[in-house]
C-alpha cells in the first residue's frame, strides 16, 4: 500500500488537481521522465483512487490518507464547476469527463468533427459534438464532453464515501452536499440524462424510462436504472430533500426499474459481458445497500447482486467479492450464506497482486491447465479459465484497472505503460475498513 500510494504522488497524479491514471515511459527501467495523458475516464479513475483513500483514513486515521482524499474531492468536485459559464456551457450540474490545461496542446487538434466522421463510420452511436473540448470561462482549462455513466458511478460512489469517512466539519459536508446535489439535480431537470453543452443527451448519460425502457438504449436498461437508483439513494442520504426518495419510487414503481435491476447485465454465462459494467455495478451496489433499508426494495437489490455476483464469482476480483460479502442477506432460492471462498479468494488475490504495474505482455494459452471458453459465449475465442474454473490467477496475467477481461489468455505489453496502483488500494484498503483483513 505504501509503494502505490509512494508511486502514484510521484508519477501519476496530472494537474494541480491531481487526476490519477496510468502513465508512459519512455524506457520499461527508467520512471525519471513520465508522460502523463487525460483519459475519457479521468473522473472514473480519481474517484477510485479517492475512495481507496477514503477506505484507508477510516481505517487508520492517517493523515496522508485524509489529505489525499480530500486532494481527489476537490478534483473531481471540478469537474461539475468547470464546464459552466463558458462560450459552450451545458446546464448546470454538468460534469466534465476531464480537463486539460490550456498551456499544453489544443485537444480539439486530435478530437474534432473530422476524427468524430471519421469514428461515426465504425461505431453508428458515436456522437459528433463540436467542440469536443470548450475552453473555461476563465480561460486555464479545456473541459472533455459527452460525459459518460462510468463517469457518474464512480462520482456518487466517492461522494458518499467522503461524505461520510472523511468530511468532519460543517463546511466539508456542505461542499459534497452542493456539488451532489447539483450533479443529481441536473439528472431531475434534464430528464434522467446528462445533457452537454450542444443541449443533447451524451451518449452513454441516458437513463430515463423512454429511453431504457424501449429499444432506444435496451441492453443499457439493467445496468442503468441500477446507476440511477443508486444516485438518488445517495443524494437523498446527504442533501436530506425527499425530491430525490420521490424520484427514486417513481421511477421503482411507475416505470418498472423495480424489474429491470433484476436483470442488471445481458450475459450468457461467466466470461460474457463486458467488464466495465461489472466494474459498475459493483460501486453503485455498495451505495445502494448502504442506504436503502425499505425491506421491499433491499430484498431486490439483493436478488439483483446475486444474479450478477453468480457471474462473478470464478473471477475472484477482491473488489467484487468483498462488496458482496458486506452486504449479502439470504432471499430464496439464492445462497443462504456468504461463500467463504469469495473471501479466500479476495485475499488470495491481493497477496498475488504484483508490485511491477509496467504491462508486460504475457501468454497463457498454451497452458495444459486452461479450458476455453464454450462456443455459446460470444466473442468467446482466446478467452478461457484454468480447468477448475477460476480465471488465471492475477499475477500470471496483467490488469490496468478492474474493468479489463480477467478471462483473455494472451494479452500484449512492452513495460511503457506503468498503471497506477488503484486496483490494489481499492480492495485492500476496503477489506480493512470493512473487517476482512487483519493488518
């Protein structure tokens, strides 16, 4: 923990902000000299950072810790203040997916209306939107557009958590109480969506009931109602306004995302799916149970994680697992008990988690201990498990951040990329906080 949160301060935190991602070097043995680079998941990343950080000063008091998680809080509250006031501005509320400084280069060189032609001839939902980085209303920073669901999981998953762990005195809380409510408030007043500065919904920022619940955006609607939901439940928790319990019951009862969180993924068995979603889901689950305490409404949440957690279990993501373990009560028909092997497993995970984050390329399918995916996972060739069903162990593979494919075999690397150490602070420092791991 120690040698991460050592590393990340030197080498990947960008801006005075301090946005945390993985970083290029220009020789695998050589850190001296980094390149540092924004992200369309910047907002994402700094937030998991931050909650790990979060994790870590509830469960030790250390004051690094706390100054650390309130560097990553006023980072991501940024985000929500930046893109107002400008020559683009979207309604208030809107969150920036990142930012850069206008003393580097000009983003909209590389991310335009020719590159977003160009993207529209592969990919028929990307969304032109010009400019694609607007400037500040004072003129110091870029802000990226079209913010994203990933973007927002992971901000209402960190502004519970320093709300709640870290802020102490009447003015910290009343910050995270402003920024959550205006981020949430914008949700009410646009619809159910993030709406940019060209007044459209962005892509993936979609989550009313015309929308999810219709072929408009249909594979989105489990994961999306469950993203929603949670976000009301959290801005209910710190603002106290009953706006947001009201909208969290309408749209649970009047338009069905009491049904649609009971199929939270589109999969065909472990393997299927993608990764960012689980990722997801796994955040706003953790907020989620820690705030609903309706019987009616908890017990589908727990049916929900438990359909989801099913297709999680051979991974043995120590993050997955321990949200799991905190929050798991018994319903019918699903385990009666938490599995102690999530728990082995998690721990098992961690101790393996390797201390090198350069991605090197590695090769696993050669192996006589791995079994391929079946034919019925689509997408399913150079993917597979070892033979006993649990994914290859992490230290014989590589990861960047959680959301990547634990089931590919073989993957590429050449030790320039150096990932920051977020994967690892995230369940360790949770696994304390929550009593899993003695120290």
């Amino acid at each position: 923990s120690a040698r991460f949160n050592d590393t990340i301060d030197r080498l990947h935190k960008r801006t005075s902000y301090g946005y945390v991602d993985a970083v290029t070097l220009q020789h695998p043995d050589d850190d001296s000299s980094v390149q540092q680079h924004d992200s369309d998941n910047d907002g994402l990343w700094t937030s998991m950072y931050g909650a790990a950080q979060c994790f870590e000063y509830a469960a030790t008091r250390s004051e690094p810790s706390k100054q650390r998680a309130r560097q990553a809080w006023k980072a991501i509250a940024f985000l929500s203040e930046v893109p107002q006031g400008g020559e683009f501005s979207p309604p208030k509320g809107f969150p920036a997916r990142s930012i850069l400084p206008i003393s580097g280069f000009d983003p909209n060189t590389r991310d335009n209306e020719v590159s977003d032609r160009r993207r529209l001839e592969w990919d028929p939902l990307w969304k032109i939107l010009t400019p694609r980085w607007p400037k500040s209303r004072d003129g110091q920073w870029y802000w990226k557009t079209d913010t994203s669901s990933d973007e927002l999981d992971g901000h209402f998953f960190f502004y519970s958590l320093y709300h709640d762990l870290v802020a102490e005195t009447d003015d910290e809380k009343r910050s995270v109480l402003a920024v959550v409510d205006r981020v949430t408030s914008h949700l009410l007043e646009n619809g159910y969506c993030l709406v940019d500065h060209d007044g459209k919904p962005t892509r993936w920022g979609q989550f009313a009931p015309e929308v999810i619940n219709t072929d408009k955006l249909t594979d989105c609607r489990g994961l999306n109602s469950i993203s929603i939901l949670s976000y009301l439940l959290v801005a209910e928790h710190i603002t106290g306004n009953p706006k947001y319990r009201n909208a969290y019951e309408k749209l649970m009862n009047d338009h069905h995302y009491f049904t649609n969180i009971l199929t939270p993924k589109f999969q065909n068995g472990p393997g299927s799916g993608n990764q960012s979603d689980d990722e997801m889901a796994f955040m706003c689950y953790y907020t989620a149970l820690r705030y609903e305490s309706d019987p009616k409404y908890r017990k589908q949440w727990m049916r929900s994680m438990g359909r989801y957690f099913a297709q999680e279990l051979p991974e043995a993501c120590p993050l997955f697992n321990y949200v799991f373990a905190k929050f798991w009560e018994p319903v019918p028909y699903y385990w009666q008990e938490v599995p102690q092997e999530i728990l082995v497993d998690a721990l098992d995970t961690l101790r393996r988690f390797p201390l090198d984050r350069r991605q090197w390329a590695f090769e696993n399918s050669h192996r006589l201990d791995i079994a391929p995916l079946g034919d019925h996972i689509l997408l399913s060739k150079g993917r597979g498990s070892l033979k006993r069903g649990k994914v290859v162990p992490i230290d014989e593979r590589n990861i960047n951040h959680w959301n990547q494919d634990p089931w590919r075999l073989d993957g590429n690397g050449n030790g320039l990329e150096l990932a920051d150490g977020t994967s690892f602070l995230l369940p360790y420092w949770m696994g304390v906080y929550l009593g899993f791991i003695r120290r």
